[in-house]
C-alpha cells in the first residue's frame, strides 16, 4: 500500500498455509518440476484464439508476485488487435535488423546461431496475444508528487517468471523478445516516460508443425547450478 502519509505496520495472522508432510511436499515439488520441464519457447503458433479470460488470469498471477516494499512495480499490456501485432512487429523488426547488422557483435550472433533467430519475426503477428511487460522506474501520487520504487528489475524479473509459468501451467506456449530499443512502445499503446518497457511476450496454442532448436532441450544439470552449505 502507497500512502504520502506515513503507513503503521500492521501484522495480521498467515491467511494461507499448506499443511502438507514430507512426502507430499516432494511430490508436489517433482510433480512441478515435471510440469515446467515440458515448457518450451515457441515460434510457430496456431491461429487457434485464445479467450481474454485465460490471459488475464495469467497476468493476475503475474501480480501476486513479490516486490520491493510492495510496490509492485509492473504494468502489463496485453492485445490480440492484429493492426496493433503487426505495428509492434513491423517497429520491432526494424530494431532488430540494426541489431544483426550492425549492433551485435561477432560473439553474440555466434551464440544466437543454435537458436536460429533472425531479424523476422512473424510471431509477433501469428500468435494471438502479444503481452508487453513495463517496468515502473518510479510511481505517482494523484497530485503529480512522485515515488521511489525500490528492486524493480529484480521484482519485474520475478513477476514476469510467475506470468510465463502461468502461461505454461494454463497449456500456452510463449516466446520471450526483446527487441531493442523498445522505446516505441510506450507512445504506441499510451504508457508514461515512467514505464520502461522490458519484454514483449507473444503466447498462444503452438502449431500443429511447430519446431524447436534442439538446442534448447539441453539444460544444465542440477551439479552446475546448485552448492548447498550444511
């Protein structure tokens, strides 16, 4: 909550709780596992509609996330308006070719090359949403006075893991980009200077021929990403 005058704390008992023993909790964690194991980042959509319930849904997951001091710096954009898909794709793309032609260096379109991107990208037309994710750098009272908003990298990056998840867990593919500079988006769907936009979020069914580099089924094993202190 964000008041200009100054806020008592005020604890309340834990509304939520699972009870559940050991061995329930390592079924619930494998079985969580197994399902975000089968995520994958798509392509190839299916012109199949998906209805605006389900997205909201999503993002309403998206912000039961953590934040710095709760402020809950985010704000999401969602659109299935193909005139507005195909304006972000047109001045996306057109990011995206500075980028592979002149931007990025040897190293990194050498680490792209697996992927098999390109400065195309046609999702951003095919799949029938596009979310694009902001980051509030700072907030506004009624009056126009500002607020600091503290951690937002890190409390957008968290909310925008909840968002994919739910995603995922509601049986969407989706596809991360993030094209560069994404200045273009705040005039082209009304957000203020105040709102950094961080990640265009295409969702949807995959296709029936949808593809994946094999590449990206490899991921690192437990061993390389985990030290634990006892």
């Amino acid at each position: 909550m964000i008041a200009k005058d100054a806020l008592a704390y005020e604890p309340i008992a834990l509304p939520d709780r699972s009870e559940l023993d050991d061995g329930e909790m390592a079924d619930a964690a494998q079985a969580f596992y197994d399902k975000m194991r089968r995520r994958h980042t798509v392509r190839d959509f299916s012109p199949r509609p998906v209805p605006r319930q389900i997205i909201e849904s999503c993002i309403q997951t998206a912000g039961t996330a953590p934040s710095g001091a709760n402020h809950q710096p985010w704000y999401f954009v969602a659109t299935s308006n193909a005139d507005f898909k195909h304006r972000i794709r047109l001045a996306a793309e057109e990011e995206e070719q500075h980028f592979y032609e002149a931007g990025a260096g040897d190293e990194w379109l050498r680490a792209l090359e697996p992927i098999g991107t390109n400065a195309h990208k046609p999702h951003l037309d095919l799949a029938p949403w596009l979310i694009v994710v902001f980051a509030q750098r700072w907030g506004e009272f009624e009056d126009g006075a500002r607020y600091k908003n503290y951690y937002v990298p890190e409390s957008v990056g968290i909310a925008t893991g909840f968002l994919i998840a739910a995603l995922h867990h509601a049986g969407l593919a989706s596809l991360t980009h993030t094209p560069n500079p994404m200045k273009f988006l705040n005039p082209m769907l009304g957000r203020p200077r105040s709102e950094k936009p961080v990640m265009i979020i295409a969702t949807g069914h995959p296709a029936d021929d949808a593809t994946v580099p094999a590449s990206a089924k490899w991921k690192k094993p437990l061993e390389e990403i985990l030290s634990v202190v006892e």
